[in-house]
C-alpha cells in the first residue's frame, strides 16, 4: 500500500472506465497495442 499514490486497493466499479472505453467502437476503434493500466498510480510509483 505504501507505494500506491491511492493508498487503498481498487474497487470493481473503477475498472468500469477502461471497460466502456475498450467496448466503445466509437472511442477504441483506432487504438492498438497499448497497455491500460487501472492501478491506482502503482506502477509509476515502483519504477
């Protein structure tokens, strides 16, 4: 948790964002190959 700019766990509801966004044909259509990282800022934290 200490290296978590949240400082909490993430909750189920807050990976909704990354899924509509994916599911959107409109929004997602032209992106390829790229990581979305729902992390709570974990991994800029740990580099």
């Amino acid at each position: 948790m200490g290296h978590t700019p949240m400082g909490r766990f993430g909750n189920a509801e807050e990976l909704i964002g990354a899924a509509v966004f994916l599911a959107s044909h409109a929004a997602s259509s032209f992106v390829t190959g790229t990581d979305i990282r729902v992390d709570g800022g974990f991994l800029s934290q740990t580099i």
